[in-house]
C-alpha cells in the first residue's frame, strides 16, 4: 500500500481572469509548465508531494471545490495552498513553489 503524499499543493487558477503582462511568475495555465514543476517537485522530494491545479470557471458548482472557494475568494489568483491552507496569492514560480513544499515538509515532519 502506497503512502499518501506528506503535502498536498494545490495551485488555484482563473482561467476566465486577465492575465499579468508583467514579471508575475509562471504562468500554471500552461500545461508545460505543471509539467516542469511537477518535474522538479519529483527530483528534489520524490512521492511526498502531490500537486494539483484547480481551474475554476472548470469546475462549474462542484461541491467539492465549495470550500477550497471560500478560502481562496477576494484573493488575486493563482492561489497556492499547501495542506489546504493558502501560502502564496498571486502570481508565483517554480521556485517559490519549491520553497513553499520545503517548508511544508518541515512542518509535517
């Protein structure tokens, strides 16, 4: 049996919101770039995280994103939680991201 992951990130997105054209760190609407941050995730802490993008104009009136709505509404996207609570709104990178799961991982460890 596999063990679950020691964080979960959850990146939150508006696809239907503007996007920055300054310096505002990835762009996590680009399947490319999930996929070099999950890359990198997975090179420096293996399977003890997991990472998930949530679009939410995607995920019309789901009840499962009813709460991770509430904690993200009046914050500038994209929103980043780690273990469900927010870490970094607006816009991010890769390594912020990295930091953000480093210091997680202290935590829960």
């Amino acid at each position: 049996m596999t063990e679950p992951a020691a964080v979960k990130i959850t990146i939150v997105a508006d696809s239907s919101s503007q996007h920055c054209s300054g310096n505002c760190g990835g762009d996590w609407s680009f399947p490319d770039a999930l996929d070099i941050a999950r890359q990198r995730v997975k090179e420096r802490f293996g399977d003890r995280v997991e990472i998930e993008v949530i679009d939410l104009p995607a995920t019309g009136d789901n009840p499962g994103i009813t709460q991770i709505k509430t904690i993200v509404q009046d914050m500038p996207f994209p929103v980043l939680l780690a273990n469900g609570r927010p870490r970094i709104a607006g816009g991010f990178d890769i390594r912020q991201l990295l930091d953000v799961i480093e210091a997680s991982l202290e935590v829960e460890t």
